[in-house]
C-alpha cells in the first residue's frame, strides 16, 4: 500500500486500481500440487481462466506447467496468448457453436461436451478433419454429467441442481442408461466431467457428486469388460473433477484449503486416486482471490441522515458481484490514507458507493469505518478474482489499471504493469466510434 502510494500508482487520471500478488500466486500453485501429490494417477491442474483472464496472469501458471480451462473463444485465445500448449487447454462452455469446437479439434484442445446433440456435432467434425482415422486424431473427449446432487447456498453459483442448465442430467429417467449409450455410440468418448459449483458449496456435496460420476464410470467400464463384442471400445480413461472451492472472504485465513478439500475426496472416493483413472482439476477462485485486492481513492464524503458516505471509484464496474447480491458476496474494506498508511482516529457509520450511475452502486452499507475523506484510500480485500479482472463496461467506465508486485527480503516493493488502463480512445472505438473525429469535436468544442 505505502510503495504503491509513493511511487503514484493512484491518481485523479487512474482512482482504482487492482494488484496481483505474484509471490502469493506461486505459493497457491504450489499448494495445489502439493494437496494431490499422494496419488499415483496422472493430475492435470488447470485454472480456471474465467477468474483471471489477463493474460500475464494466465502465463504464470503456464509457466508452472499447469493447463487452463476456458469457456469461450476469447479464454482459449488469452491462454493460447499466454503460452499453454493446446493439450493442456480444456474447452467448457454449454454452448459452443460449430466454429468454436472445429478449431478446438484442429489445435487439440480437450473438450468437454454439454449434452448428446454437442456430442453428435463433435463426431461430425471428427469425421470431417479426419475422414478416415476420426478416433485416432482424437484430443481428450468428454461428456459434463450433472450428478443432481443438491445446491448449495448460493443458487446462482450451483451447477449440480435438479435443473441446472449444465451437463446431462444423471438421475432423470434413462438418464444412467442414456449416458451409457453415448459411450457404446462414440468409441472416442474417452472422459466425464463434473462440476457441483463453487461458493456456497460445501466440501461433502461436491464430493458426492464427484462420487456419482467416479461410480458411472466404473459402471461403464465394467460393461466394457463384460462384453467386449458389443463394445467398440468407448471407455472412461479420464475424470475431470471441476473446482469449485469455496473461499474464505471473512478474513485473511485460507480455509479450506486444497490439502482439506484432498482430503475430504480421498476419504469420499479412494479408487478416484488408485491410478486408473488420470484426473483434471479446473480450480480458479481459489487460486487467485486471496491474492489480489483493490484500490480506490475516494472522491467526495458526506452525511446523509444518519451515516456517512464515501464515494469512491470502485463499484459496480471492478465488484459487480458484490454489489448486486450484497448478502452472497460481501467484501472486506480498509480504510488508509492517501500515503498508504492505515487511517487512525474516530471511526463512524459509512456507506462506500461507487462511480455507477444507479443508486445501488453500494459496495458496502453499514459499515463501520474510520472516517474517509476526499483523497483517501479504501481497500477492498481478496478481489483477485472475478472482480477488477473481469469489469463490467456500465457507464463505459475505463477498465482499470491492474498491476502485479514482489516484496524481496528487505521489504523493496517491485511493480509489474498487467494491464494498462483502458484509454478514452479505445472505449470509444470498441463503442464503434471513430476516436479521431472523437478528440476532434472535443477540441472544437473546448476551443468554441
């Protein structure tokens, strides 16, 4: 905070701004491998590029040999930018059109299909880059199974429901056999793939959908085994496991952790573990949240009725989560001065707003705060992922500057620019506008 206000990384021209903690990332990284390092079956750690789709961020987990999951062209372009090799890149999205999956095919990215008709369109394709070998050309194939294991308190963020628009569902009737008859059908099918959800579920049920997808992939094989004639050789050789830990925004603590969250699967579901069976991880929040924050200066105080407010430039736009569903997201907030030092003296009732147009624009209410004023700072905690990342364009506020940093030994802050503020000019012409005639008429008008 102190080396990021010395050196004027917050100014009127740049009031919020987001940093990564590079030294903290390696530390998340390591403590993935290190979780699942007991077992003797092939592990593919791939993060989830929705979290943190910079990509300077996405190359220092290519840089440590991890993969990346992606859900759109545009992921799957930052990780390729970034530096993952096609066969550590698996492409999730419910909705991936011709286009999207035959260049996924070409590269050899991994797939994990969404339903049945996804399934027949991926053998089209096959058939077509590959006429006359489709199964030897083959990447890593799957199919998403929605085990309908139960939400968990966050409805947006469970995707194991009853009727969740992700995967197919395993518990409708014919589901099971349905699934099954998928792998008789395609003998390049080779992978399933579940995710129960992220916050707001608990280790135990991502664990037991886990469970039901490890059990239907026994079933399958097992009918392999039995009756290999009939068979044409589909069988599961992979599960992806999806992510999905929750994090802990109450305060600094890690908790759960990856060694935990092993733990529980490994008391849930040993033969996961036994080498069978290789296994991908798509694990994004939890490597990155805790390791980034948010920083904005506050531009005007003043009470209204009973409390004070402060508004700042951190709203809607870099906590779009937070503000609209408060009670799911909540954040922690610091108070400090414009030297990046933390505020002391009397603390009162504030309400911390942000630049958005619309008077929900809250990112906190309530909350008890030092006093802010013009000029000083507020800290929001553990944003590095989702939030300053990935910005909301309401009211064409600028992306903001994100910059990562290392502490060395003696305590020197070094700063890395990952993300340069957006400028007028490009907001402008990603508005379809020309930003020459723009700064023209701006001219003449400032002139006239």
């Amino acid at each position: 905070m102190r080396a990021a206000a010395v050196e004027g990384l917050i100014t009127e021209d740049s009031p919020v701004v987001g940093f990564i903690d590079l030294d903290a990332i390696a530390v998340s990284q390591a403590e993935l491998k290190q979780a699942f390092a007991f077992t003797s079956a092939p592990v593919l750690h791939a993060f989830a590029a929705k979290a943190a789709s910079l990509v300077p961020v996405l190359r220092l987990f290519a840089d440590a040999g991890m993969g990346c999951e992606v859900a759109s062209p545009g992921e799957l372009a930052q990780a390729l930018a970034a530096g993952f090799p096609p066969e550590r890149v698996v492409l999730d999205s419910p909705a991936k059109t011709p286009s999207e999956l035959r260049e996924a095919l070409r590269l050899g990215v991994a797939v994990n299909a969404d339903n049945f008709t996804e399934l027949e369109r991926i053998d089209r394709l096959l058939r077509e880059l590959h006429p006359l070998d489709a199964h030897d050309h083959a990447p890593a194939l799957g199919l998403r199974i929605n085990p309908q294991v139960g939400a968990g308190t966050i409805e947006a963020m469970s995707t194991a429901s009853a009727r969740s628009k992700f995967g197919v569902p395993l518990r409708d009737r014919g589901g099971r056999e349905a699934i099954i008859a998928a792998f008789d059908r395609y003998p390049w099918l080779t992978r399933l793939h579940v995710h129960v959800g992220s916050q707001g579920c608990p280790l135990e049920l991502i664990a037991a959908g886990i469970r039901s997808v490890y059990e239907l992939a026994e079933e399958i094989n097992a009918r392999a085994a039995a009756d290999p004639e009939r068979r044409r050789g589909g069988r599961v050789t992979s599960i992806d496991i999806g992510g999905g830990l929750p994090v802990n925004f109450d305060d600094d603590r890690v908790s759960p952790t990856f060694a935990e969250y092993a733990e529980v699967l490994r008391d849930a579901v040993p033969g996961l573990f036994d080498g069978r069976y290789g296994l991908v991880t798509e694990f994004g929040r939890s490597l990155s949240a805790k390791n980034g924050f948010t920083l904005a200066r506050v531009e005007y105080a003043k009470q209204v009725a009973d409390r004070r407010i402060a508004l700042t430039h951190a709203g809607a736009q870099v906590a779009t989560r937070t503000v609209f569903m408060p009670e799911s997201w909540p954040l922690r907030l610091s108070a400090y001065s414009s030297d990046g030092w933390p505020k002391l003296g009397p603390v009162c009732t504030h309400d911390v707003a942000g630049p958005c147009c619309f008077a929900g624009d809250l990112v906190a209410t309530g909350r008890d705060l030092e006093v802010l004023d013009t000029g000083d700072l507020i800290l929001l905690h553990d944003t590095g992922g989702y939030f300053f990342t990935a910005p909301w364009a309401y009211n064409s506020l600028p992306r903001p500057d994100v910059y990562g940093f290392r502490v060395d030994a003696d305590g020197n802050v070094r700063f890395t620019l990952m993300r340069r503020r957006q400028t007028l000019d490009e907001i402008v012409a990603e508005a379809g506008g020309d930003p020459a005639s723009a700064n023209s008429r701006t001219s003449e008008h400032s002139l006239g």
